[in-house]
C-alpha cells in the first residue's frame, strides 16, 4: 500500500575499482535498517554493493535512504 517512494539519499559512498565500458554489473541490497516516520511511513537505509562480471573487489558500495509514504 506504498503511495509513494522518495530517493532521500547516500551515505558512506565508495569507489573501490573502476569499471571498464562494456562491463556487465550486479547490484546486492541488503536491508541495515527500517524505521517508522511520525507520519506513517518508513525510512529504508540499504547497503548497496555493486559488483563487476569477473573482478573481485566491488566497484561501488554505499548505503541507500529512501522514504516510503503510505
């Protein structure tokens, strides 16, 4: 029942490997926290993790805020 969602932001930004053109990426969520707006809704914070096809160290990883509005 999510009437709206709101990009509210980055944390903790990291670029620890380039990416080449061409490369094909995957990106990881993983939920750090969920808490309650006095409004009803919810702030997210997500560790996102973004991966190259064969490297082994990540190219991005950063935590995501949204906001969700019910």
């Amino acid at each position: 029942d999510v009437r709206m969602g709101i990009n509210y932001g980055l944390n903790r930004v990291r670029f620890p490997s380039p990416v080449p053109c061409g490369s094909r990426l995957r990106t990881r969520l993983k939920l750090l926290a969920f808490d309650t707006l006095p409004d009803g809704g919810a702030q997210l914070t997500l560790e996102a993790t973004i991966e190259r096809e064969g490297s082994d160290k990540p190219v991005c990883v950063a935590e995501l805020l949204t906001r969700k509005h019910v």
